[in-house]
C-alpha cells in the first residue's frame, strides 16, 4: 500500500511517467532507478510508521516516563534526560582537590552565602553532595546545639569527611552514606540542606528531590546554588549550568514553590523554595552544595 501511494504521489506530479516505462533502453534504466528509490522510500516510511515516528537510535526510552535516555548526546553528559535537561557527569572523589583550591574563596565567595542563612543555634543542616565538607565544616559553628549531615553517595568521600573530621575534632558534623535516589534524611528533621553546583549532577533528581521534600521541617528552605546558565561567558561547561527557568519548573515537579532569587554571588543563581501551601520564615534554607552528590 505505501509503494502504491508512493508511485501515485510520484505519477500525479509528473517524476515517475511509469505509463511510458517501455519506451527505449533509456527509459527502462530511469525506471529500474525509480523502483529503487520507491522501494527504499516505503521502507523508511513504514519503519517510521512502525516506531511512532520515533528512532530508537535518538530515544531509548517511552516518552511518558520519568526520564530518557538517548544514544547522541553531549559528550559531557550521561545521555540521560530529564525534563528536557541532559543529567551532566559527575565529578568524582579524584576531584576533591578542586573543591578545596585556594581560589575557590575569590571565584565563588561562599562565606557570602553562609551569612546570608542567618542560622539558628539549634538548626539541623542537610548538606547533601558535601564532598570533602568545604561547606559542612564551615556551617557547623554557627550551629552549636544543632548539626550537620554530611552527605555523600561515594564511600571515598565519606571517608574523606571523617578524617577532616578528626582532624578539626568538630563533633557535630556527621559523614552519612547516600545512594543514588536517596539522601537517608529522616521525615521532617531538617532546617537546612546545603548542594552548590551539585543538583545538575544528580543521577536520580526526582527521586532525591521527593526526599528532600519529605525531610524538610514545616518552615523549611531549599536552595539550589547553580552556576548561570542564562550567561554564556561564564567559563564552565553548559550541562554544569542551569537556568532559572530549568530550576523553578523541576522544583516545582516535586512540588517546590519559587520564594526568591538572590544574586549576590558573581556566577551562581541562589535561588530560595519552600513547600507549596506553606509560607515558612525566609531564614530557613534548604541548601543544594552541588559539589558531588553523584
């Protein structure tokens, strides 16, 4: 039916005089090459009929499910997808070095977004994706009577955590192994969470999120600390940058209100939700360290 359809198409505009087909050798040549061409046309068209219009070599997976994954990707990205954003490769525990570089302070200036918490004493600090604990070990005096979850999903990190650990002999920092859909917070137990630059990594970050959100006391905060991607001049690869508009439309899949968007700091969005219904006090922040959360 698809080669008749085909042949008709071509006939009505004139390509294919196939009623003229016995005139001259010339004639028979041309028309051989047409049924080729004919038939190599029905087979692409049937096999796109057959697939819903869809290749498998781009989409391996149903487009209602939570992610896809696709065979030509980024070469900076898992060829994982979720809502519309490729999830990007993570940083590794080799890397831990960086998140430690004395530049770090000039590039990023994250004791401005440590004063900007305004922690309570008592307050309960989730920083998942905590790498070597750059922001854990910083957040744990301002919170005496509370303390700091130090979450990681790589053993290697962890056991980075405990030896600084020691090292500083902080007793309210605790090192806590994750995995890849589960940070193992406790329902309604936090105040706070710290990920800078670590949220696009997330391999799982429906599943992580709906945690998070479960964990979260009733005036609690998150906050996502995302390079911009809306700025192309900014020096880091695209899929370790996220848009505002990215960021506020997956919160709000896991049912996450925008609150604020802050920019003070020179290259990252600090961008402020809370649970939708509840209206909490702004001083307390879920915060994203998206260093290493893998």
């Amino acid at each position: 039916m698809t080669t008749y359809l085909v042949t008709t198409y071509l006939d009505l505009y004139g390509v294919c005089p196939l009623s003229n087909a016995g005139e001259g050798m010339k004639g028979n040549t041309q028309i051989r090459w047409l049924r080729r061409i004919i038939l190599i046309g029905a087979v692409c068209l049937a096999f796109l009929f057959s697939t819903g219009g869809t290749l498998s070599a781009f989409a391996l997976t149903e487009e209602n499910s939570v992610y896809q994954e696709r065979a030509i990707h980024n070469p900076d990205g898992t060829g994982k997808f979720y809502m519309g954003r490729e999830i990007s490769q993570v940083m590794g525990h080799l890397g831990a070095g960086w998140l430690e570089r004395p530049t770090r302070e000039f590039e990023e200036q994250p004791q401005l977004l440590i004063e900007d918490l305004h922690l309570k004493p008592t307050d309960v600090v989730a920083d998942i994706g905590a790498g070597t604990g750059y922001f854990s070990f910083r957040i744990a005096p301002l919170v005496p009577q509370g303390k700091v979850l130090a979450i990681d999903i790589q053993p290697e990190m962890i056991e980075i955590l405990n030896e600084i650990k020691r090292e500083k002999n902080i007793s309210n920092v605790e090192p806590v192994l994750a995995s890849e859909t589960d940070p193992r917070l406790e329902p309604s137990s936090i105040d706070l969470a710290i990920m800078v630059d670590a949220y696009h990594e997330f391999e799982y970050p429906y599943e992580v999120m709906q945690k998070v959100v479960q964990a979260l006391k009733p005036d609690g905060r998150v906050i996502l600390v995302e390079y911009r991607g809306e700025n192309p001049f900014i020096p880091i690869k695209g899929l370790h940058k996220m848009t505002q508009k990215q960021i506020k439309k997956e919160m709000a899949n896991v049912g996450l209100s925008w609150i604020e968007t802050k920019g003070y700091l020179p290259q990252q969005h600090v961008m402020v939700f809370g649970k939708s219904g509840d209206r909490p006090q702004k001083r307390n922040l879920v915060l994203f360290n998206s260093q290493s959360f893998e």
